[in-house]
C-alpha cells in the first residue's frame, strides 16, 4: 500500500493518460525533482509561480488597461499596454511589497516596456494612475 501526500497548496491538477503512461500533475506547486537517464529526462513538480492580477475598482469606462507579460514567465521586464487615446496625465508606480517606490514614469503610448530585471524575486505592485487617481493596482510575482 503506498502512501501519497502533498505539501503545497495548489490551484489545480489532474491526471492524463495516453499510449506512452500516464502523468499526473498539479498546478501551483513550486518544487521540483529531476530524474535523468538513458532514456531521457524527466522534471517532476515543475509549476512556475507567477500570478497576475488586478486590483481595484474599475470604474473609468474611457480608459481600459491591460498588463501584458513578456516573455511569461517573467525576469526582464514587463509591458504595460494602455488602450486608451488620452495620455496627458498617465503615470505608473512600481512598489515593492512594502510600499517602497523603485519606478515612476510617465505613459506616452500604448505600450510601455517596464525594466525588472535589477529587482529581487518578490512581490511587485504596478499602479496606475491619472492625474493622480489610482485607475489600477497589478500586482507581479517576479522570480
């Protein structure tokens, strides 16, 4: 009789069966274990933890924002794309997890590519702004 458990909470998972074996997987689990041999090589646990999400009230119709991740999962740097035609008074704010403020800088296009590549691994807040009222709050998970 064999024993299974798991130590992370995870978002998803699953089975899958085919003509090589079958697999079973979860979503959300951030250890792994390589197993290499003649055959090939297999890399148990693998789950990438990054989350994106929006936060806020979403309440200005006129400006729709969205955060695009280039490339995903993330370590460089990331995308703010703003489809909107009003520019004049759009600001974003990088903070790290505690309210530090490491960026700052004015939206002048659609797309604004944002540096992360100097920063640690953590937690990262992206808030947007116009003309000083907070439109919307990202928040990143950077490895």
């Amino acid at each position: 009789m064999g024993l299974q458990a798991q130590d992370a909470v995870l978002a998803s998972g699953g089975d899958a069966a085919g003509s090589g074996g079958t697999v079973s997987y979860s979503i959300g689990q951030v250890a792994y274990t390589s197993i290499d041999n003649i055959n090939g090589t297999v890399n148990q646990g693998v789950q990438l933890p990054f989350e994106f999400f929006t936060l806020g009230i979403n309440d200005f119709h006129d400006i729709t924002l969205s955060l695009i991740v280039y490339p995903n999962p993330t370590s460089e740097f990331i995308k703010l794309k703003a489809e909107t035609d009003k520019f004049e008074n759009l600001n974003y704010y990088l903070c790290d997890f505690s309210g530090k403020q490491l960026l700052h800088q004015k939206i002048s296009s659609w797309e604004t590519s944002i540096p992360m590549g100097n920063f640690p691994s953590a937690i990262y807040f992206l808030k947007v702004n116009d003309n000083n009222k907070e439109l919307k709050i990202f928040k990143i998970i950077k490895n």
